[in-house]
C-alpha cells in the first residue's frame, strides 16, 4: 500500500511526542515570537500571517513563525493562499498542564509593567 503523497504546501510540524519542554520555553523566549502567541491565544480562531503587524521585516517574521511551529507551539497550515496560523492549545496543555496560560499571564504581566499592554 502507498502512501498519500504529500504536498510541497504541507507544513512540518512535530508529533504531540515529540514535543519538548525545552523547545517551547525557547521559542517563546523571543518577544516577537511570545507577541505572536499572545495574539494567537487572544483570537477566537486561527489568524493568517499578514494579520500580525510586526516591526520586522517579512522574512525575520516567516522564521520566528517556523520556530514556533518547529517548537510545536502553533500549528500553520494553508487554505487556498492564506497561511492560517493557531495555537496548539490542546497539545500544549495535554502535555505540559498550565504551563501556556502561566505563561501567558506572566507576559501579560510584564506588559502591563512596561506600558505596552
């Protein structure tokens, strides 16, 4: 039996297993990436990537997307042009209980510290 060939579009992304503490807590150890996930958990659904008006330029954007989605952090997947992006929530709080929304209420915190909330 063959298996289903897969896209040039398909997006790699790491097995709920194979997710690592180590991984997530670098990944958002990046304010541009922990800004990213903080509008992904505040979206009621997934947001493309021209939605998210970083100050960086497109290509530094793309990489922090592909570490967060390395990392198993988000998932990114496209519908008809649009990269689609949303958090892992579930994997997440699977794996590791609490550990995102303490995380995000810390960046939380600390936004509101610097006056940038």
């Amino acid at each position: 039996m063959t298996s289903p060939a897969v896209s040039a579009r398909d997006l790699p992304h790491p097995a709920r297993e194979e997710i690592r503490l180590e991984g997530i807590l670098h990944a958002l150890s990046d304010p541009m990436r922990l800004r990213i996930v903080r509008e992904l958990a505040a979206a009621s659904d997934e947001l493309t990537c021209s939605y998210f008006d970083l100050p960086i330029t497109k290509s530094t954007t793309t990489h922090h997307f592909r570490v967060l989605r390395e990392a198993g952090v988000i998932q990114q997947i496209y519908r008809g042009t649009a990269k689609m992006n949303g958090l892992r929530r579930d994997d997440l709080d699977g794996l590791f209980p609490g550990l995102l929304d303490a995380l995000l209420d810390a960046a939380a915190r600390q936004a509101v510290r610097a006056g940038s909330a």
